[in-house]
DNA sequence: CGCGGCTTTGATGTTCATCAAGTAAAGTGG
DNA sequence: CCACTTTACTTGATGAACATCAAAGCCGCG
C-alpha cells in the first residue's frame, strides 16, 4: 500500500514469456521485437489502484502476474466487486475497444506485474495484423464469458453456497492449494456475492463451527472439501 | 411456437441493409456482395429456439429484426436468463471465437430474423480482414459489456428496484413506449431477476395499486414513469 | 371438455439485512 | 515509539424481505 510503484523500461524478454501464447502466438520474432521495446513493466503492491473507472484509457494492458479485482462503485459510494483475474485472465481489456473510458476499476490484490503498451500502437498493430486481432478477441470473449458464467453461477446460490464457492474458486482456481492466505478482506467477499459483511463473517464462522475449514485470521484450511462443494452445489 | 421456420436464400440486399455499420463498415462492396451470396436469412416465430446451450458452432449469425433471451439451464433444470438483445446488442456471438460450444441458449422472444453465415467461412475472412475483426471486436465487447453492467445494476436492487427496473429496460429502451406488451411471462421476469414468480406478480399488483402502472394481462402501460425510475434507483 | 401452463392471492416460515456493541488489528501523527 | 484513530472482524438480537406452500381462477389448445 506505501510502497512506491516502481516503473522501469524492461529489458527485451518477451521471447520466452508464458503469455505469448495468450494473444502474440501468431505475431513474428521481428514483430514481437518492436513491441517489445516500446513495452513497459510496472509493478503494483497489494492494493494499488491500477485504473480507474472513468478514466481515459490511453494505454493497452496485461497481467504479467499477481492478482486483482474488478470493481465499480455505485452513487452511494457502495462498491461492487465483478470479478477476480490471475494472468491469461486478464481483463484490463474490457473496455478497450468498446469505450474510450475505463468502465471498472482494477485493483492489485496481491503485487502485480502489469505490461503495458501505448493503445493507438496496438489498435494500429491490430488494424494490420488480423490473426492476431482474433487471438485478442478469443481472449477477450474468453475471459468475459468467464465472468458471466461466474456471476450467473452466484446468483443462483444462497448466502452458504456463494461463500463455499468463493473459497472454492481460491482454492481450487487460484492458489491449487487447501491451505491459503485469503487475499480479500470479509467485506469483498460481501461485495463480491452480493451479501452484508455480517453474514459473510457469520458464514465463515459457521462452517469452523462445523469442521468445514480452519481460521486464522485470513489463512483458511479446508477440512472437508466435498462437504464445501456440495454446499456449494447446493442441498 | 407452432408455426414452421421459413429458410430461404435472400435476395442480396445487405448494401443497404441497416446493420452494415456493425462490423461491415469497413468492408469493401465487392466483399459483401460475396458475404451476400452465401448469406441465409432464417425467421423464428414468437417462442422458437434459435440455439441451444451446448450445441455444436456451425454457424456465425446475428439478428436482423426482433428480440431474443438469452439464457442457461441449470442442473435442476431451472433457467436463468441473463440478458435480452435487440438488433445490434446481437449476441448470438457470444462464445463464437472463445468455444467451439454455445454456452447460452438464444430464443425468440418476438418475431425474430436472423442473418445465418457459415462460420469457417467468416474466421477465414476475419484473417484476412483485420478492420472487419476489429469492428467485430468492438461490437461483441460492446455488447458484453452491456449484459456486465446489466447484472451488476440489478444485482445491487432490492425486488421493487429490480422489477422498475426492467419495466423501464422494456418502455424506455426497447420499445421506447409508455405503453406495451410484455413479450415475456412472469416467470421469465422472475428468471431474469433471481426472484420468484409469485414475488414478481406481487410487486406488479402493488405498482398497479398505488397507480404507478396499469396492467392488462400483458400489455403494461407506465402511468407514473418519474415514480418507476426513483424505485428503481431506489429510495 | 379437460389438461397443463400461466397468473393471482393468502398464509407461513426461512433467510437475510440492519442495528448495536465490543474486540482486535493496523495505520497515523506527534 | 506510544497514544490515537480508523478500519477490520465478530457476535447477538430484531425485524424486514423474500421463498415456499397451498389453492383457485383463467386461458389456450389438442
């Protein structure tokens, strides 16, 4: 949150970056070099802003690594979280070739790397490049569709199955692990699925009681992983 | 609903057909005249379904005239829709260049004429005609965009909010008409919504009630718009 | 005509938000 | 570094919002 964001011209790497399957796989060597050099790296610590909604968007970016969230507030001041997005899910997009502003707010929940490119460069890339235009559209369409089938799935749940489901998508789709550092505070989880922090804490509260998961603080465990799902799936 | 689907090769009239500008604005007349050839114009009467959930992409399409649901079964067999598209908001696009499966159903909700293209045939045109993809682009985030904050906006409403809400969705932006036919039932309000149907048809009667609208089966007359949009920001 | 689906209303109970109050943790300024 | 302030977390009590169950009328259709 202190920590200074550091902004540095990156040395050319982009050559072996896991994420060039995501949208450059069918751009050349020669290609990739030129947007290599005008790319720029940024780093965010937990819980920077990196854009915000109504903001113009002058620049075409992407998650190197970390995570973060999509958020919006309403006229109250009340905000609501869309989504959680890890690399290959990125998101910054959204808006990009639909808006010339910025619709969500993106916000680091862990440090996150962020590669950014000047939008006119890229949409004047795109203009010439249609294979790769349609890689950015099937990763575009890809990772909305994702959101859309989340927030569908949530909807159709109660208080119980939406925070099993939440612990679950951190679980199993973000850290692969039974054990982790929950990394949103009680009151996302609630901006999140739509519920009051209370409940949320309740909630949590309720599941220990039932040697569902541990609590220590933010780390949980999961304890009975099926129990979590079926309640999530919802009986 | 009983009536059977015509199909038939349409006379080439896309040059002045109004959807040019969607994602043929940049596309030379001698292109849309091979785009025309292979062009099918398909209508569905009130009620039949133009895909299903599930099945296999054939076909790139998008709506010419009517209004469509798009919506998802879940394993119970309950449904859930999560948008209704126009000409323009076309949507059957959806998943077309992320999954080679529809994730959504599209029925019509109204008369409905929808403009069929092969899809290989349009992905080969798509490579080769990077102003094409990137109109396309911007069309299906754009139309994403708006079932995002759709959701979000109801999400965020209590039952009389969520229901001023689609009174309004219909009267100002669809049929921008004080008064109207529903072209859905109460369930699909419901379905649409997250509510239940009795709870839907309660709040009708209680807007009916204190005069804020008049019902006729389903034609729906808004008496006290002002009224409609403050439940529906909500106060 | 009768069946199934849509609509409507009422009664009842569950789920959830709100209010309140207190503890713990974390950031802030002197 | 400590007092101070704010933010996060937690639990309980209460009432409002909403789902569920039940029953009946309506309409279109085979």
């Amino acid at each position: 949150m202190s920590l200074v964001s550091i902004m540095e011209k990156s040395t050319c790497s982009c050559e072996n970056c896991q994420l060039r399957s995501l949208f450059f796989s069918h751009v050349s060597m020669d290609e990739l070099n030129n947007i290599c050099d005008i790319k720029i790296e940024k780093q965010y610590s937990k819980g920077e802003s990196i854009t915000n909604e109504g903001e113009r968007i002058h620049e075409f970016l992407y998650m190197k690594e970390g995570l973060v969230k999509l958020s919006k507030t309403d006229i109250d001041g009340k905000d609501q979280i869309l989504s959680f997005s890890k690399p290959f899910d990125f998101v910054s997009l959204l808006s990009v070739f639909s808006s010339d502003k910025y619709k969500y707010s993106v916000t680091a929940i862990e440090d996150t790397t962020v590669c950014i490119l000047d939008l006119e460069v890229v949409k004047k890339f795109a203009q010439q490049n249609a294979m790769f235009t349609m890689d950015l559209m099937s990763s575009i369409s890809e990772a909305t569709d994702k959101i859309l089938l989340d927030n569908l799935a949530i909807k159709r749940k109660h208080l119980k199955g939406r925070i099993a489901h939440v612990l679950l998508y951190f679980s199993d789709y973000i850290y692969k692990k039974d054990e982790f550092e929950l990394p949103i505070s009680r009151r996302e989880i609630a901006e999140y699925i739509g519920m009051t922090t209370e409940n949320v804490i309740r909630t949590l509260s309720e599941f220990r009681k039932d040697n569902i998961i541990k609590i220590f603080g933010k780390d949980i465990l999961i304890a009975d992983k099926k129990r979590l799902r079926s309640i999530s799936e919802f009986g």
